[in-house]
C-alpha cells in the first residue's frame, strides 16, 4: 500500500487529520488498532473550546455540534461554601466554548471519512514507524491476521499515550518533561439533568469535585480520589454522598442524583516530549503530550497539532517550501507548554494534594479569592480555558 499521508490512530487527531486532508485533496491512509465501536464509545473529553469548534465547522464537521452541542459562556467556581461564576464572552470579548463529547466528534468525523475520504482500516494494529529519518517512511502494520507495509511520503502519529509512533524517534534526540499527580478522578456517567446549566469547579478540603454533562439529561460527574483508586470500590449512593458535600453551597442548591451507567478512574498526568517531528514523522496529540484533564485542553491539543500539520502539508504542496513542515514541532510546543502551564495551574490550584499544609490551603483560597476579585485574573483564566490561538 501506498499513500501521501499514513495516519496512525483514529482518535480525535488521526480523525480531523484525514477529513483536513481530504478537504486539500490530499490522499491519507488511516490505521486504527480498535474496532469501529470501541472507539466510539470511549468516554473522554467533552469541552471544545471556540478555535475548535470553528475548525470542525470549517471541515464540513459541525453540523450535529451546532444541533445537539452545548454552547457555554461560563463556569462557575466554587470554593468556602461561595459560588463565583466566570463569564466567558464578557471577559474575552466574545469568546465561548461548546460541550460536544468526544465520543460524537469521533462518531461525526469516522461516518465522514467512510462516506467520502481515504481508507481507514480499523483493527489494523501498526506495529512499527521504519526510515522514519528518510524520504520514504513506513509503517508496518497488522491487520486480518496479516503484515503489510504502508509506505508514506508522511507519517503523523496519532496513535495517543500508549502508541508507537513515538518509539521511532531516536532516544538521543529526544527530551521528556513529565510529572505525575499523586490522586485521580474517579468519573461516572448518570442518566440524570446535570444540577447546573454550566460547568461547576469545587475546591473542596475533602478534594477536588467537577459537575459536568454531555447532554440535557446526561451528567458527568469526577471526584478527586487517591491514585490507583479502584473504581469498584466506591458504591453508587457513596459517590453521590461524596459529590453532594464537595459541592455544598451556603445558599439552597442541591444536586440531583440518577442511575449511573459507567464508573471509571483516570490517572493524572503532565507529559512532553520534544521534538514532535524527526524526518517525515510527525507527532501529534497525546502521542507527544498529556495534561491532566483539569483544564479541558487535551482534545483542543491534538486539533491544534493537527490543523498545523495540515497547514504546512498544504503550504508545501502550493509553494514547494518545506518552511512550515520544519517548523511545525516549534509551533506546536508554543500551544502545547501554554496549556501545560494552565492545566498545572488549573491542577493545583483545586486539588487538594495528599498531606497538604494548611499554610497551603489558605494558598489555594487565596488564589481563588484573587481571581474572583480581580478582573485582570479572571480574564486570564477565561482566557486560557476559551483556548489558545491556533497555529
Ligand atoms: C476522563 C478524561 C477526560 C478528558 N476531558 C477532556 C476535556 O474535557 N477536554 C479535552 O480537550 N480533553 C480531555 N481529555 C483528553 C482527551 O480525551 C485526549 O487528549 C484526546 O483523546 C487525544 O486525542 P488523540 O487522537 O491524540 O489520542 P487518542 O484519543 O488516545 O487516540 C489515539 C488512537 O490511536 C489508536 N492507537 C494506539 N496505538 C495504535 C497502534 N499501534 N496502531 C493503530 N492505532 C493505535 C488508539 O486505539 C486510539 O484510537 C480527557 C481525557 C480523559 C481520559
């Protein structure tokens, strides 16, 4: 097999990648190692900030966003029994974002590419990037129980955390920032109206709790737990029992409980690595950096990444000069250590970190005082949260 473009991974990158191209003319091979109904229901991010939403738009990909999406001006802090409530627009001139799961941009994006674009293979497991220092890179692939090889004039790695495109760039080359946070979120899904028409963040001293949702009648809840926290071991009415104190208010708002239909635990995680190109390999989204998901910056990453990419691929094709392409892992890393810093920021400002002092504590109010008191602070968040310019 032969294409212009060999994309590993159908998640959120490798997905808006292959419609970017198609939109270019650009023909694109995408490898996914899962099943079609796998990565549709994998539960993950669910905030679009306005860059993305917009480039969704642009590819011909928003039209079940702009119906059933959410489209939100606000968040509301919480913190001491208070409620502080960001306005988005007011303080970013306009700026908004929109609650779409990644689960319906994914579903959105893979019926686009089956009805109009290149190939994607789905259980197609790449096994390896080869030459990915020369002209001609491949990928060695796995898929109906047979090798293949698909050679590429690009490889981008899509292929999130755990992938192999990354493996290709030489360790000699190659730097890693990380750092890892020692509690999770425990996360469920509940068949129930979320309790607040916005995002609600707590700061609580029993720890962290977000109030979010995925539909009118579909809430998504996390609570801040130990790392390596078992999400088994927490029964329903306790994970309610335990959302309901971290979000306590001092006036008469009360949260609403429902059948929870999926429990799991993330990890949380800040990750980087340099550089996201070597040769004619390409690395975006969570193959090449992770934040925790405190900030909502993880999917709005790999469109970044992606759109970037595509960019460049074009302004080579149209003028000859490979400028942009050379210039794509400086670009990228600019987006990629802003969101790092705020989601870090956004991390540490809410959760409460095991053995914490309470000189730490008072800290922490202090920060959220500051930021509900002062306009200048306020923006920043709102800021950062609406997104960062792409490209
Ligand atoms: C609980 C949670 C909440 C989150 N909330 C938000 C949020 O609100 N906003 C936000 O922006 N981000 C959020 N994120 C982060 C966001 O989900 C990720 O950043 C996003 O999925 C990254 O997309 P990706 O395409 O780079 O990687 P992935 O979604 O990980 O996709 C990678 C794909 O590659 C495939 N793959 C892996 N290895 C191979 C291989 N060898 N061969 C072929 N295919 C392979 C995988 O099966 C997968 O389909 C959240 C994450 C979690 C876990």
């Amino acid at each position: 097999m032969r294409t212009t473009v060999g994309i590993i991974g159908a998640g959120p990158a490798g997905l808006l990648l292959a419609r970017l191209l198609h939109n270019a003319g650009i023909d694109s091979v995408v490898l996914e190692s899962r099943d079609r109904a796998y990565v549709e229901r994998r539960q993950r991010a669910g905030i679009l900030e306005q860059g993305t939403a917009d480039v969704l738009r642009a590819a011909g990909a928003g039209e079940r966003m702009d119906r059933e999406g959410l489209r939100h001006d606000g968040i509301e802090l919480r913190f001491d029994r208070t409620r502080h409530r960001v306005d988005f627009p007011g303080l970013t001139g306009g700026r908004s974002v929109m609650v779409y799961a990644q689960t319906e941009v994914c579903k959105d994006l893979i019926a686009l590419q089956l009805r109009e674009g290149g190939p994607l293979l789905f259980e197609a497991e790449a096994l390896a990037v080869e030459d990915a220092g020369t002209d001609t890179p491949r990928v060695r692939f796995r898929h109906e129980g047979r090798e293949d090889v698909l050679e590429c004039s690009y490889v981008v790695g899509c292929d999130g955390f755990w992938g192999v495109a990354r493996k290709a760039i030489p360790a000699g080359l190659t730097q890693v920032f990380e750092r890892t946070y020692p509690f999770g979120w425990l996360g469920i899904l509940a068949d129930v109206p979320p309790s607040h028409d916005e995002l609600v963040y707590a700061r609580h001293d029993r720890g962290f709790a977000l109030l979010s949702m995925r539909s009118p009648a579909v809430s998504r809840l996390y609570l801040q737990v130990p790392e390596g926290t078992d999400p088994g071991a927490w029964a329903d009415e306790e994970i309610w029992d335990e959302l309901e104190r971290r979000f306590e208010t001092a006036d008469d708002w009360y949260l609403q409980r429902g059948p929870i239909t999926q429990k799991s635990v993330t990890p949380m995680r800040s990750f980087v690595h340099e550089p996201m190109r070597h040769g004619r390999l390409f690395l975006a989204g969570d193959a090449a950096h992770i934040v925790p998901p405190t900030g909502a910056k993880g999917l709005n990453l790999a469109a970044g990444d992606v759109v970037t990419f595509a960019r460049a691929l074009v302004h080579r094709q149209e003028t000859g000069s490979p400028e942009l392409l050379d210039a794509y892992s400086q670009t990228c890393l600019r987006r990629v250590w802003q969101a790092e810093r705020f989601s870090y920021d956004m991390t540490t400002l809410l959760h409460r970190a095991p053995g914490a002092t309470p000189f730490e504590d008072r800290l922490q109010l202090a920060r959220l005082e500051r930021i509900a008191s002062s306009r200048a602070a306020e923006t920043d968040l709102a800021e950062a949260y609406t997104g960062f310019p792409f490209g």
